[in-house]
C-alpha cells in the first residue's frame, strides 16, 4: 500500500506556517510567531481525538478544520491560559526546609 498525496504532502511539512498556508487558514503572523509550538501541540491533540474518515478529501477538510480551531484558540488567548504543555499544568513548586541539626550526626 503506498502513500497518498495528501500523506506525502504532509510529511513535508514543518512549521506551524507550513501548515496554515498548505490548508490556506488565514493567520497573522504575529499570533503564530508567539505560538507556533502551541498551535502544532493543540492541532495534534484535536487530532488524536478524531477518527480519521477514509476518503482523502474529508481528512483534508478535518485537518483544516482543526488547525483552524487550534489557531483561533490562540487568537483570543494565550499559551499560559490556554495550557497545552504539561508545564502550565505544574502546580507551584514546593519548598522543603531542613533543619541544620535534622542533618547532623551524633
């Protein structure tokens, strides 16, 4: 079994620019500059959600659909509200104190 085009297509795509402009979503430059490595993310947990039709031309269309979906996340948001990596979910990190003679020998 061989690739399709659209695979093929795919697999030569990198950035987040690469994306928007192959499946032609509008975007501003500067929402995508502070948030390629978001958009990417969130397109492809959307993507891990879907099962994927078999006809080329509806996996086309949902891609574009949820690209558009994961940039227009960022457009009125952003990374820190928007908490796509497993760092903005971190809660504060705790302090530990220890006591100089809890650490001292007999």
């Amino acid at each position: 079994m061989s690739d399709s085009d659209f695979e093929l297509d795919l697999e030569e795509l990198s950035s987040a620019e690469d994306f928007l402009d192959y499946f032609e979503v509008s975007y501003e430059h500067s929402i995508v500059h502070v948030n390629r490595l978001h958009i990417l993310q969130r397109f492809h947990d959307y993507l891990a959600k879907q099962v994927m039709p078999e006809e080329e031309a509806a996996q086309r269309d949902l891609y574009k659909s949820l690209l558009s979906k994961a940039y227009n996340d960022f457009v009125s948001s952003d990374a820190q509200t928007e908490k796509v990596f497993k760092v903005f979910n971190m809660g504060q990190p705790s302090v530990v104190k220890i006591s100089v003679d809890s650490i001292r020998r007999a």
